[in-house]
C-alpha cells in the first residue's frame, strides 16, 4: 500500500496495527469528509462563482436546473491527485434563479459519491 493510500484511510477513521488487526470503520465524520471536499462560493452568486473539488475518483459535476435538467456540464474523469480542482464559472451564462449543483461516481475506494447542493443566482 502507497504512503499516500495509508494517508487516506487514517484520515477516513482506520487504524494501524500489526498484521490481521488493521480496521477500517467508517463513522458519520467519513461522510462530512466527502462533503467539504466538494464545495462552491459565494451562494448567492451575482458575478462569478467558483466550484471546489477535493474528492479522489471518477465522478462528474454538473449543473442543474430546478427540473433536473442538465444545464451545464463542468466536470467529467478521474481525478487522483492529492490536489483540489477549481472550477471558475460566469454567472452571466445562467439565468437567474436556483440551481443544484452535483456530483456523482465512484471514489478511489470504490464507494459511491453522491453530493447535492444548491445554488442560487442572482
């Protein structure tokens, strides 16, 4: 296992210990992890907006009209780096009004990515 990979699951809650008796345990803060790594400023929008992402796999991001129309794809693929992807959209290619924005795929452990967020334009 890559010193990064043991990185990602103590910050996910797992412990270290001798053979047969690591143990990875999921609780409730796993899930806020997931979602402040997927995050966007400021809300209301009125100029620009920008769409933060964090997360480790192969998801997409799009952008939602209240009917759950696809209004805009941002983001589509793998992302493995330990960087976070920063999306810098212009309010001016929407209408005013309330969007969601979401994200969905597969992390690098396999678990399902699932994030809804609202967004409101001005």
């Amino acid at each position: 296992m890559s010193t990064s990979s043991v990185a990602y699951y103590l910050n996910l809650g797992a412990t270290l210990g001798a053979c047969g008796s690591a143990a990875y345990n999921p609780d409730a803060n796993a899930a806020e992890d997931v979602e402040t790594a997927f995050d966007f400023y400021p809300n209301p929008a009125s100029a620009e907006f920008t769409i933060e992402s964090a997360l480790k796999g192969n998801y997409k991001i799009g952008i939602y009209n209240i009917e759950g129309q696809l209004i805009k794809s941002v983001f589509e693929g793998e992302n493995i780096a330990d960087e976070k992807m920063i999306f810098d959209l212009q309010v001016a290619e929407f209408s005013k009004g309330v969007y969601i924005i979401r994200t969905t795929g597969t992390s690098i452990t396999g678990e399902a990515i699932a994030i809804s967020k609202k967004l409101v334009i001005q």
